[in-house]
C-alpha cells in the first residue's frame, strides 16, 4: 500500500491439503497449541488422510482447470494412518515454504480460467480420516489453502484500475455489504465509485470490485497458495512483513519495484466453535473476514498496517452463532499499493477442512 502522503451451504470444491503435506496438515488446532501431536502413518493414502478422493487435474463445470494436487470431488471418509503415537513433536516450517516471522507461505500452481462453461454442480466433501491414534479425528492444524490472484496496475497497459492508483491512510469502511453474497464472494456496496471521507476514492465501481475474486481472463492469474501456520503462545500464528507470494510469477513484478504487489487472497475455510475463540488480523491493504456468511472484521480500503480482532463469544448473537456447531469462516483481501506487504492472523480457532477452492463462472 502507500500512505497518502506520495465466511444456506457453499459449493465446495476442495477440502483437501496439499498432497504433499497432507499428513502433517491433518493435526487440529487445538492440540497444536501445547505441541503438534502425531497424525496417521504412512500407510494412509493422502486422499484418505484428507477425507476425499483424490483428484489428479483436469476442467471442472465451474470453469477452472485445477492443479493435479488440488483435491476436488467428494468423497468417503478416509481411515487414517496406523501410526502417530499422539506425543508432541516440534514444529518445523517445510522446507519449500517461504519463511515468515511466523510459519511461512507457498505457491502452488496456476489455476486457468476456461474460456467457457458454467457453475454446475459438484459431489459433497467427505470427512475426514481418524489421524491414527492421535486423540482427535477431524481438523487441519498448520495449512490452510487458498487462492492468490495477480493483477496488473493502473500504471500498467492493460492494468486494473482499483490496483496501483489510489491511496490512503486508515481504513474505509463499507466498500463491502454486511452479508457474504450467495456465490461465496463479498458483495460491494454501491455501484460506481465508492469513496471515503478520510482517504479518498478507494474503488472504481462494481463491475471492477467483482474481478478481485472472480476469474477474469486477461485480467487476473489465480493461484493456490499454501499458508502454513506456527504454535504461538496459546494461539497458532501466520506472520510475514514481506507477503510476497507472486513474486516473479503471474504478469510478473511490479514495474520498477522488487516485488509483486498487485494481488488478492482469499481463503474459505471452516471451524468448530467450543467458546473462548478469538480471531485477529494485522496487514494492509483491504481485508474482510466472514463467520457465518457475516461480517466480522472490516479493514477495507487501501491503509497503513492495520489491526482488528473478534471474540467469537462477544460477538456470537450478532454472527448468528453457539458453542457446538461447525460454521464457515471466508476470508478476503487485497494487496493494492506498494510499498509493503503485511499478513499476519493469530487464532485459537479449531479448522475442519483445509481450505475450499469455490465453484464460480469466470466473470465474463
């Protein structure tokens, strides 16, 4: 960014971790704050580690081509490993990750947007396989999937003009709609361009605001990207002060500058809600986290590093919420503006799956 000085049932496409880390990422979150427990052993298949079948690339009816080791189609509850002892183990960041100050990110590979086909129908997640004789069945621990999006900036030929163009120096609140739209996707807030008191015109219109989140050929270059997230004190953290996952990638780094700043990130994921949950965000620019399809944290509009955080029991009535059941959190944001980069959430939050690719039609 650069200071003006000058969350009814989703579609569900993926409940699956990267293969590759699929047994390490099968530990819930709870046990994790006290030490990693072990999970299931090798003699599990990563699908059923994941609770879904495998999936090994190829179109889907929502318009994307996915990666091979992106899980997407649903599934039989996996049996688990026969190993993992449930003692603690130390955490220790994969070796292909990004470091961060906490826990480290990934890219995986390009997501390319069909040139035609519609939002259809796609088979239910199956649960998830008890991770041997750890004492909890169900949960995904240290890695969280999402998707990435790279974008060019206004400064660009042919580049998106909410990206490398305004400014500002604290949030904006209200560029998004209370309630999470029917697609899985924030709902903007006006028609043309929206603009704040404090800071300025932050976004174009509509028509422009729906691209962040959405396949748009020649627009955007989504990718997977992987968070990976580090016991933290009584919560599990993901802290980098250089979030800069699509560098050298995508349409490639932002002219004149070492990085690749122009981007979006957007997570769906789920958890168990038990009570004493907090959720806490610190990061620049935009940021909107959903629970229960409802706006919980508000950070929207291109600032300075900024920070917010919920308590879940607090806030419980307002997101339609009680200790027991399993909601959706959705998480979104925007990285619009050089010259920094920061992405940090510290939770306590219990996760059920390990992140959800949704089902969309490219925005046309």
């Amino acid at each position: 960014m650069r200071a003006r000085l000058g969350l009814s049932k989703r579609p569900r496409l993926s409940r699956a971790c990267a293969k590759s880390f699929a047994l390490l990422a099968g530990c819930v979150a709870a046990p994790l704050l006290g030490g990693l427990m072990g999970c299931g052993g090798n003699s599990a298949s990563d699908s059923q580690v994941s609770g879904v079948s495998g999936y090994h690339g190829g179109t889907l009816a929502g318009g994307f081509n996915l990666p091979p080791d992106v899980g997407t189609s649903g599934g039989a509850n996996g049996s688990g490993g026969s190993g993992g002892s449930g003692s603690p183990a130390p955490y220790m960041l994969p070796v292909d990750f990004t470091r961060g100050e906490k826990g480290g990110y990934k890219l995986g590979a390009a997501i390319n947007p069909a040139s035609t086909g519609s939002a259809g129908a796609t088979g239910s997640g199956g649960g998830v396989g008890s991770a041997g004789s750890s004492s909890v069945s169900t949960g995904c621990g240290t890695q969280i999937l999402g998707i990435v999006r790279d974008f060019k900036g206004d400064n660009e030929m042919g580049g998106h003009p909410d990206f490398e163009h305004f400014a500002g120096t604290s949030p904006s609140l209200g560029i998004v709609k209370p309630a999470l739209g029917a697609d899985q996707k924030p709902v903007y807030a006006g028609n043309g361009p929206i603009y704040d008191p404090s800071n300025g015109q932050q976004t174009t219109d509509q028509t422009h605001f729906d691209q962040w989140y959405r396949a748009t050929p020649n627009v955007n270059k989504p990718f997977v990207v992987y968070f990976y997230f580090e016991p933290n004190g009584g919560v599990l953290t993901f802290q980098s002060t250089a979030f800069f996952p699509l560098d050298g990638a995508g349409w490639g780094n932002t002219p004149g500058k070492p990085h690749n700043f122009g981007f979006t990130t957007e997570v769906h994921t789920r958890f168990n809600y038990k009570g004493g949950e907090t959720f806490a965000f610190t990061g620049d620019d935009d940021l909107w986290v959903f629970i229960n399809h409802k706006l919980a944290i508000d950070l929207g509009g291109l600032h300075q590093q900024q920070s917010s955080s919920i308590s879940l029991d607090q806030e419980a009535a307002k997101l339609g919420i009680s200790a027991g059941s399993g909601y959706d959190l959705d998480l979104f944001h925007a990285e619009r503006h050089s010259n920094a980069s920061n992405f940090r959430v510290d939770t306590n939050l219990e996760f059920t799956n390990c992140g959800t690719i949704v089902e969309e039609p490219p925005v046309k």
